[in-house]
C-alpha cells in the first residue's frame, strides 16, 4: 500500500476531498522544507487568500516580518516534535494581522507535516481529521493517538488554569471588600468633618433663639409677678381687709393696676409666649436636621421624602450661607426614592456650601442667591442646585470631581466633597452628577437619581 499523502489540492482544486472542504478548521500539508502542498477551503477564508498565492509557497510567506518570532517555536513541527496550540499571526492580502491557532504533527511515513488551523478562543480540535490523508490504519492510528494526548494535556491545563482562576478570583474579592470597606471609612470621616464643621454655626443657630425663648420667658415672669400683685390687691378689696371708703379702694386698685402695667403685660404676654413656641420649634427643627444628616445608613435603601431631607440640609447649613446669599427653593411634587437618604444629605450639603464660597469668592457687593429645585422626570427624580457665584474656568470643569482637586484655600476645601458626591450618586445610587458653568455668571449642578433605586434602574 502506498503511504504517501496525496496533495489536498492541486491549483484547480480538482483533486480537493470534499471531506477536508467540509471542515470548520483549517488543513495544511507542508512538505519538510516548509513549502504549501495542500490546503483545504477553511485555511483559505482564514488567511483570506487564494489557493493560487499559497499553494507552492514557503509558509513563513504568509507571516509578516514583525511576526516572525511567532514561527521560531512552531519550527520544531519539521522535527520530530509535535506541536500543540502555538499561536501564529498570519498576514492577509490587505496587511490584516489574523492569529491563528495551530496543531501540527509528521504523517507516518515522515515525508510530511500535517497542520491545522482554527481561530482563538474555538474549543473544538479535530487533530483526528489528520486521519483521512493517511493512506493506512497505522496513520490513522497515529492521527488519533495525537489528538487524544493533546486533549488529555488541554484538559490539564484547563484544569491549572481554572485553579489560578479561582485564585485570582478570590484575591479580586477581597480587594473589592477591602475598597468598599475604606470607601465607607472615608464617607464617616467626611460626614464627621462636615459635622465638625458645622458645629459652630448650628450651636450658633440653636443659640439665638434660646436667647429669645430666655428673655421671652423672663418677661412671662414679669407679667407673672405683676399679674400676682394686681389679684393681691383685688383680694385684699374683696376680702374687706382695706380700711376706707369704696372710691378709696378703686382708686387703690386702679394705681396698682397703672404700677403693674397690667394692660401691657396682658397684651404682650400672648406674643412673647408665641415667640418663646417659635423658638422652641426653631431649636427642634436644627436638632432634627442635625439628627437625620448625622444619620448612618443600613446596609439597604429605604424609601424615603427627598424635599425633607433637601431642607433639613438647608437648616443645618444655614450658618455657612446666611451671610452671603440668600435661598430659593422650588421643591416640586415627588415620590418616595429608595435611596441611602443619608448619603444623599451629605451631597445636598457639599453642594450647598460648595454653592456659598462661590457666591463668597464672587465678592459681590449684593447677597447671592442659592436655587436649590427639584422634580420628577419620567422615572427619575432632579434635584438642581444653582448659584450666580464665581463659576468655574473652563479648564478645571472636567476636573472637579477629580479627587483631592481644590482650587479653595488650605482650611476650606479638601478636594474631596465633588469627588464623594459622583460616588455616591453613581455607584451607590446608579444616577448621574453633572454641571454647567460659566466663569463669572455661576454653577448649577444637576443630580438624577432613578426612583426605583439602583438595582432596578440596572436590571431595565
């Protein structure tokens, strides 16, 4: 029996098994110089070349001369070694670069190397397919001993490459454990100087209207003490216990009524405990705010009132904006959003007194005006915070959300509130944090958040 392999196709492809033409991988037959003798019509589709520009060709023709290193390990196929998953670049007519995954092994009778030829990433190898040009059982034997051992070492590295996998899987879940754990560090350290902060001006604010609710409540014991007088002296009348005539007692009565200021404490006393209730309400009102802004989170959402939470921010920060701005606010018709309510105060906030240094840097001689809006848009919800302060330079808009970027003085910024904010509107909400600026005319700062929450505004 004759064991030479046949070509696999002569220039017309007359002589071409239509078996080979069948198959999703590339066939090659080269001889030991290296020289094209056969290629079926997959090898030509990969190539994107012609039968008649390979066959009779040296096969590193194929190859560009950048990628020729790829060809120094694959030359071992025209020794006796086998070669298993090289990685060759071939070069298409039009210079596209095409890698190439290739088997190869010596045909039986050694006069010929068999190659095959698939794209990356195709799981399927039919080495055994080498068979068919085998002209007896041994070849075809041979073929198929081939494509078993280099399954058997595929599976083994499969199985290495799954154990590094898992590795590397688990090092990448600690590393996101680790960074969610500081990120969540640096949220409490930044609400804690915010805090800090702000102690001043809310102990400010809660100070001034204890201090009228004070002086409030030491004219109610004016008119207490006064009031206490004037029934004294009606009761002395009444019991009998006042010597002289009834005009006497009148007009006794009537000068401790004149002494006492009865008639004015009788009409201010309604006002000053009115104004010592508002006080009271005042306090209560920072407290709460001071309360739901120092809040911490759990570890779900919970539906929550965003005007609240936007005004409460508003009552807490109004020490660092009274002076300088005045505040707007047009607080639209809105549902519930399931949030981290907490995180969102602390970027109402940043963005609030981010808004009054600006107005502060303008230097302008009128107070400014903070705008904060917000409304429902289709399935999300605004909320706009505006200022007519200084504005920002076109150079540093794209910056301003870069961490520790701050173009504020040493004490008063960090660079790390804007950069904070994207974050939690972002990651921890799935919304979007913008701005518009013009240098000299002011800022407005939109941010968008899903009604539903983060995880259904994933799944649409």
């Amino acid at each position: 029996m004759n064991t030479d392999v046949a070509p696999i196709e002569s220039t017309t492809r007359t002589q071409a098994p239509q078996a080979l033409d069948d198959l999703p991988d590339g066939v090659v037959s080269l001889s030991l110089a290296g020289i094209i003798e056969g290629v079926n019509h997959a090898f030509l589709r990969m190539t994107g070349r012609t039968s008649a520009e390979i066959l009779h060709q040296r096969l590193d023709t194929l190859v560009a001369e950048e990628d020729m290193m790829c060809l120094i390990g694959f030359q071992a196929m025209f020794g006796d070694a086998r070669v298993e998953d090289a990685c060759v670049i071939f070069t298409a007519p039009d210079g596209a670069r095409r890698p190439l995954i290739v088997c190869s092994t010596k045909s039986r009778d050694g006069l010929r190397v068999l190659m095959t030829t698939r794209a990356p990433g195709t799981l399927q190898r039919e080495l055994a397919s080498t068979s068919r040009w085998a002209a007896d059982e041994q070849d075809r034997a041979h073929a198929l001993s081939a494509a078993r051992d280099a399954l058997a070492e595929k599976n083994d590295a499969l199985r290495v490459a799954q154990a590094e996998l898992g590795r590397a899987y688990g090092a990448l879940q600690d590393e996101m454990k680790t960074r969610e754990r500081l990120e969540h560090e640096l949220r409490l350290a930044q609400k804690l100087e915010a805090i800090g902060q702000l102690a001043a001006g809310v102990a400010h604010e809660i100070n001034t209207p204890m201090q009228y609710v004070g002086d409030n409540i030491e004219f109610l014991g004016r008119v207490l003490a006064g009031v206490t007088g004037y029934l004294t002296a009606i009761h002395e009348a009444i019991g009998g216990e006042a010597t002289g005539s009834l005009a006497e007692l009148r007009s006794s009565i009537a000068a401790t009524q004149k002494k006492s200021r009865i008639d004015y404490l009788m009409r201010e006393a309604p006002k000053a405990l009115r104004a010592a209730q508002d006080g009271i309400v005042h306090v209560s009102n920072i407290v709460r705010a001071m309360k739901s802004f120092a809040h911490v989170d759990s570890d779900d959402m919970t539906g929550a009132d965003l005007n609240r939470a936007i005004s409460d921010t508003l009552i807490v920060a109004q020490n660092e904006y009274k002076s300088v701005a005045t505040v707007e606010t047009e607080l639209g018709q809105l549902p519930e959003v399931v949030c981290f309510v907490g995180k969102l105060s602390q970027v109402f906030l940043n963005l609030v007194v981010n808004a009054a240094h600006a107005i502060a840097d303008a230097k302008r001689d009128t107070p400014g005006l903070i705008k904060v809006t917000s409304r429902q848009v289709d399935d999300c919800v605004e909320v706009t915070v505006s200022d007519n302060g200084c504005g920002i330079s076109e150079a540093n808009r794209h910056r301003v959300f870069d961490q520790f970027f701050t173009t504020k003085e040493v004490g008063r910024g960090t660079g790390q509130g804007l950069s904070l904010a994207r974050r939690i509107v972002m990651e921890s909400h799935g919304g979007t944090l913008s701005l518009e600026s013009e240098l000299g005319v002011g800022t407005s700062f939109c941010v968008r958040l899903p009604i539903a929450g983060r995880v259904a505004s994933a799944a649409a």
